[in-house]
C-alpha cells in the first residue's frame, strides 16, 4: 500500500446539543485535521505517474476544505431556533450549518466524506479539537 498524508488547522465555534457538560456551551477549538489517502498502486500514467496524487492537488484541497470551516460558528440543523439563527445572520456571524451533531467523530466523517467525494483516496482523518484529543474515522471500502 503507498499512502500520504497532510494536514490544516481551522478555528471554529461550536456547541453540543442535549450534552450536559462544559460542551452544551458555545465554545471555540483550533481544530486539526490530519487526512491519509491509501492506493494499493500507484498511478500507471500521465503526470501523475509513480503517486498516490499530486501533493499540491491534495495539501490544497485540504487547505481549501479548512478555510471553509475557519472562523464559522458550526451549527448542528434545527439546534437553535430560526430567530435565533436570523439574528446571528443580521450581525454578520459566519455560520456553517450541518445536518449532524457537530462533535470531532462527525467533523472527522464530514471531511472525509467531503474529500472522498472530490476522488481522493482517503483512508482516515483524525481531527483534534485539542492538541492531546483527536477523534479518528477510518472509511472502510
């Protein structure tokens, strides 16, 4: 198996829905995400020849794919009530709304999904919330 891997970090707000802990409060990560892409082969032909993928391609994809979630407030759908929402809108807040419960296993699918959906070969993402705490989604063929 030949594989790479890059990463890019992101700063967002979030909170946990139906949590009864610190997290049910708004509250802001500096979040990580490490993305693997794994081939059983490397590409036969064309410029790509001899990769998994053109580095670039992938690290700015990755890049791109964070600075979408960078200094958004992540909104699980049908959390907060629409005047709430409209609110924050009317003030100029970034927000990122999501159909999921927005805790660091579904922020690690979503990425996943998201690149995998672009024709990377992704294998795992870990996403840190922290620099010690990371949650890890292995995408299974």
């Amino acid at each position: 198996m030949y594989g790479l891997k890059t990463e890019a970090s992101f700063d967002s707000a979030h909170f946990l829905t139906d949590y009864y802990g610190k997290c049910e409060n708004l509250h802001g990560h500096r979040w990580r995400a490490v993305v693997y892409l794994e081939v059983a082969d490397l590409q036969a032909d064309g410029t790509m020849k001899d990769m998994v993928v053109d580095f670039g391609v992938f690290k700015r994809a990755v890049r791109d794919l964070a600075e979408e979630l960078d200094h958004t407030f992540l909104v699980e759908e049908g959390s907060l009530a629409a005047t709430t929402l409209a609110a924050l809108e009317a003030e100029g807040f970034s927000l990122t709304v999501l159909p999921f419960r927005t805790t660091a296993e579904n922020l690690a699918r979503y990425v996943c999904d998201r690149l995998t959906e672009q024709g990377f070969p992704v294998s795992q993402v870990d996403l840190y919330e922290t620099p010690n705490n990371c949650a890890i989604y292995r995408r299974t063929a």
